[in-house]
C-alpha cells in the first residue's frame, strides 16, 4: 500500500470504503444496489483503488477467541536500525500494526500469543539481543473499547445505507474452533488479499469451494476470522496520527476508557498492564488538530495524571500482510 500518495477520495469511492468497513466481502451487487449505482461503478471504483495500491480489504484472525493474549510492543531504537527493524517484524506473521514511530526512533507493533507458550517469549529475546534496540515496553491488552474496524472516521454511508450492508451477527453459541494446517493456508491468503475469490481460495487449501464457503462462513460467525479495511489515512483527508499511552487513576480507568473510545479521533482504544494503564490510537485532520484534541479532549479527562505522546511517521503492516514500500527492503536483519 502506498502511503504517500496524494490522491483524495470521492463520495462513491468514500461510501465504497465505508460498504466494505461494515462487510469485507459483500458482493459488488449488493453494494452497488445500497449505494444506488451501477455494479460495473463499483467493479471499477476497487479495481482501480486497489490496482493504485490505495484500498485492500484483509483478513485477521482474533486469536483470543483461542485463548491467545494480545500485546503491544513499544521499542527505542537507534535512527540507522528503526526502519530496518520494523520490516523485519511486519515479516513476521505473528505481528500487526506496525508503526514507525516518533521521528524513527521508535517502534509499536501488536503480537498475540498463547498463555504459557514461548512465542511472545520468544520475539522479546530476539528483540533484546539485538544491540540497536535501546530498550523494550511490552503491555498485555487486557480489555478493548475501540476497535480500527468500526472506527467513525470511515463512515460514509446513511444509517439505512449501513444498515441493509450489515452481515449477520456473530453467533452467541458457537464455542472456539481449533485452526487447522488448512485454515492456515486460508489466511495466509485472505491476510493478503480478504476478497480472494473461493477458487484461489480452494487451492490454497485444497478443500472444495463449498467447504471454503461454510469455514469461512462459520469462522466469521464465532468471531476468528474479521475483514478490515487498509487505506491510506491521508485518503480521507487525515494527515496526523499518534499512539498515546496514558496513566489513569484506577477508579477512573474504565469511565476514562469508554470516554476516549466516543472520541471521533480515536480508532483504538484498551486498557493494558505495564507503567502506563491505557493506550489510545488517534488519527486527526492536521498536527494543529491533534494539537487540539490532546490540550482540550484529553486534558479534560479528570482521571489522566500522565500521557506520553508518539507520532506516527509510517505504518509498515496493519492488520493484514506487511505492506510492500520500496523504503521497507529486505534488511539484514532476521528475526524469524
């Protein structure tokens, strides 16, 4: 995806945008008839924005419908490393939303791992020996009150518009499911790709189109698998974005979450452990916005005695494959 790039959404691509945020996957028809244009309109509109690299939909997996905890790594990095580093873990499949961050000298990245296995274990000393690496945060998410996929800044559509777009709910009584070999290779290329047609889909995995079908449908209904929109936030029109992370008084935490989380900046929000107690993505028009948002909105939170504020200067992976940019190429340096 091509960050850089200046091209500004229309109203038919921006309610596009937003159809796919509400179902990753609706048929063009069923957009086109809730947008009230043409199905080749549509076609054309996410050809032509994902060809550009602008617009993908993925696929991420929530594993702790598994059992699996996430966290959010926070590293200080000498300049010359960070950039190199940082593709190094967007490589990585068992990371998201990686971010360079505060003038490339510092990371953020999201990892999920399983209570009493060495995969978490395992990164932060990878991490820890390389000597580029100043120092490493880790933060266990114990609790999410916004969520990038539902984020305001996208929307688009009427009401009524979303509403008829609006897949089925999640099932209440449907339990976890193990992953197999097979779902495996699903994601591998729903994680690139979240609209790959069940053909490609059924090779990957060597099931028929139909099991394709029915393990898609019943992974989406329990809550493992989730499609999000990637698009350049500079698309919409947002130019500054920063990862906050903020010290709450306890008996304040919860209220100061879900009042941060009806904020219209921000599009991820979770109270963690570690010396900070909530962290907060926040996206905003300009910096003079975010300047504002941070003296006003958030310093009229009575429960926040100290946040720490990082901007962010690139992203390298978000919720699905790492995103390719000429700037992030192969490094030397090998985690895996």
């Amino acid at each position: 995806m091509n960050s850089t790039t200046a091209t500004t959404l229309d109203k038919v691509d921006r309610d596009l945008v937003h159809a796919l945020q509400i179902d990753g996957r609706a048929p063009f028809n069923k957009i086109a008839e809730g947008l009230g244009v043409s199905d080749s309109t549509i076609a054309r509109r996410y050809h032509r924005l994902y060809a550009a690299g602008l617009l993908r939909v993925v696929a991420s997996v929530n594993l702790s419908r598994l059992g699996y905890v996430p966290w959010t790594i926070r590293l200080q990095c000498t300049p010359d490393a960070a950039a190199g580093i940082a593709a190094a873990l967007a490589r990585r499949a068992d990371t998201f939303w990686v971010h360079l961050l505060s003038g490339g000298t510092e990371i953020s990245c999201g990892t999920q791992t399983r209570p009493g296995g060495d995969g978490g274990s395992l990164l932060l000393h990878k991490l820890s020996r390389t000597t580029r690496v100043v120092s490493v945060r880790a933060h266990s998410m114990l609790q999410g009150f916004a969520s990038p996929a539902h984020w305001s800044g996208f929307a688009s559509l009427t009401d009524e518009q979303a509403e008829a777009l609006r897949p089925e709910p999640l099932a209440s009584d449907d339990g976890p499911t193990d992953l197999s070999q097979e779902d495996h290779a699903l994601m591998d290329v729903l994680s690139r790709n979240g609209r790959a047609g069940f053909g490609e889909l059924a090779d990957a995995t060597g099931w028929s189109e139909s099991t394709v079908r029915r393990r898609m449908d019943h992974l989406r209904r329990t809550g493992i698998l989730r499609y999000e929109v990637e698009l350049p936030m500079s698309a919409l029109g947002y130019h500054a974005e920063a990862r906050l992370w903020l010290s709450v008084r306890p008996s304040e935490l919860v209220a100061t979450a879900h009042a941060l989380a009806d904020h219209p900046e921000v599009s991820f929000a979770a109270v963690t452990t570690g010396p900070t107690n909530l962290m907060a993505a926040v996206i905003c028009r300009d910096h003079s916005d975010l300047y504002r948002y941070l003296t006003e909105r958030v310093a009229s939170l009575e429960g926040v005695h100290n946040v720490e504020t990082a901007t962010v200067d690139r992203t390298v992976k978000r919720a699905g494959s790492a995103l390719p940019s000429d700037a992030f190429r192969e490094s030397n340096l090998r985690m895996t």
